[in-house]
C-alpha cells in the first residue's frame, strides 16, 4: 500500500460532490489503511472539509481583498516536498481551480512532483445532468496538465445529479462508466471510481445527516444521531469506494515496486 502519496482534489463545477470525495479519501487514508495523512482545504467560498473536526484538516486562506495570491500555495507545496513520508490530501475550491492550474503551469509544479518520484494524483469529479460537460472540461484540463509526466488523474463519477453517459455510434448513449471513452486518456489516467445513485431516500438521508454535521465515518458510528441500519448504509457507501480505491493503489504499489 501506497504510503506518501499526494492527493489534489479539483474540479472547476462547483456542488458536485468535490469535498464529499476529498473527505472520503482522507477517511481512506487516514481511518481505513491508518496511514499518516495530513488533509487541507483551499476553497475560500465553502471550506467543508475544513470543518470536519474528525480530519484535523488545515485551511489554506488563498484570498486576500476577493484576490487569489498564487503564492498562497508555496507553503502548501512546501510541505508536501519535506514531508516525505506523509499522504496528503488538498480539497481545491472550484473557485481556485484554474489559479492552481496556472500555479501548476507557472511552477513547474508537475515536473516537480516527478522529481520527488512520490506516487501523485488529481481526483477529478464527473456528474450528470446539467453539470456534466463542465465537469468533463475539467476533468479533460487535468489529464492535459499532467500528460507526459507520471502524475495521473483519478475520475469520480458521481451519479447524485443524474447518470453520466457519452455518445454512441448509432446516435445513442450509454453510461460513462465502464465505457471505452476513457481511452483516449489512457496515458493520463490513473483509474475511474464510481459512487452509484442508489435511488433510495434512505441512502440519500443518512449521507446529508452525515455531511450536514461534519462527521466522518468513525465519528457516526459512535453518533446516536444514526441507528444500526444508518450504520449499515453508510458502512457500505464507504466500503465499495474502499474497494476501487484498494484496486488503484495497490496496482500502483505494484507498479513502483517493478
């Protein structure tokens, strides 16, 4: 298992789920495989994952007088290169996306995490519905910023809004998970997780009681906000996103080890 890897979670939509997925993975990291992990949170409009006091995460204030100051995130990068043997996980506000795109690009930033040779990662999430070309916007700007470096983007399909699905031959769709339009970014891409829409208001409740009071994992299970059976839903939302994210790093575990 992958030990120190860095983990920016981006996404140029906003309210598509960005800081439900960086919380999940922070909990991956720092509850599930009890690795040391150290999580902060950039995004000046809704700094959720800052207020998840189970995470201990830090916020990074990037805004001075409704400006973005790049070199905000020098401290940030910083202690990323000194601290080798910590995972890190960012939450970028959707609003700082295209300033850390440029900061990456200004910086040498992606040449600078190959160096390290620390396995590094840009989580990207796409969602259907009304939101899904600008996701995919983003999510194909990432793949483009890190092409021909070992960096690799990690999509999130995120069925909360609508299911994701792409064009087919025959004037059709189908879904976009599972289908061969990742392909052409195959050089980029370090793997696809699906968070299903389990059409079921149960599914749907205890994750906004879970969201709406900042609690991790571990925490609801100790909550007497949730009973048994919320115990058991939300246990099985995080196992299987546990599962794909076991697939993805232990494959690259494997892959550095060659």
């Amino acid at each position: 298992m992958i030990n120190n890897s860095i983990n920016f979670v981006a996404q140029g939509k906003g309210g598509v789920g960005k800081s439900f997925v960086s919380q999940m993975i922070s909990q991956y990291f720092m509850h599930h495989k009890k690795i040391i992990t150290s999580v902060a949170d950039t995004d000046p409009v809704n700094a959720s994952t800052a207020r998840m006091k189970g995470l201990n995460a830090l916020f990074i204030d990037i805004m001075e007088n409704d400006t973005i100051l790049q070199a905000r995130f020098d401290s940030l990068f910083t202690a990323i290169v000194e601290n080798v043997d910590t995972t890190f996980v960012i939450d970028n506000g959707a609003s700082t996306f295209l300033p850390m795109m440029k900061y990456f690009r200004e910086n040498d930033v992606i040449e600078l995490f190959d160096s390290l040779e620390r396995p590094t990662f840009i989580h990207s999430v796409i969602t259907g519905g009304q939101a899904q070309a600008d996701t995919i916007q983003g999510f194909i700007r990432s793949c483009d910023i890190v092409k021909g470096s070992s960096v690799k983007v990690i999509a999130w399909i995120n069925e909360k809004d609508g299911l994701p699905t792409v064009e087919t031959t025959k004037n059709g769709t189908r879904p976009l998970y599972g289908s061969s339009w990742f392909d052409r970014y195959a050089d980029s891409l370090g793997g696809v997780i699906n968070i299903p829409d389990r059409k079921s208001d149960a599914f749907t409740n205890d994750l906004k009681i879970l969201t709406e009071n900042n609690l991790t994992l571990e925490e609801a299970k100790q909550s007497e906000k949730f009973n048994i059976m919320h115990r058991t839903r939300l246990n099985k939302v995080f196992r299987e996103v546990y599962e794909q994210l076991d697939n993805i790093f232990d494959m690259n575990t494997s892959e550095t080890s060659k």
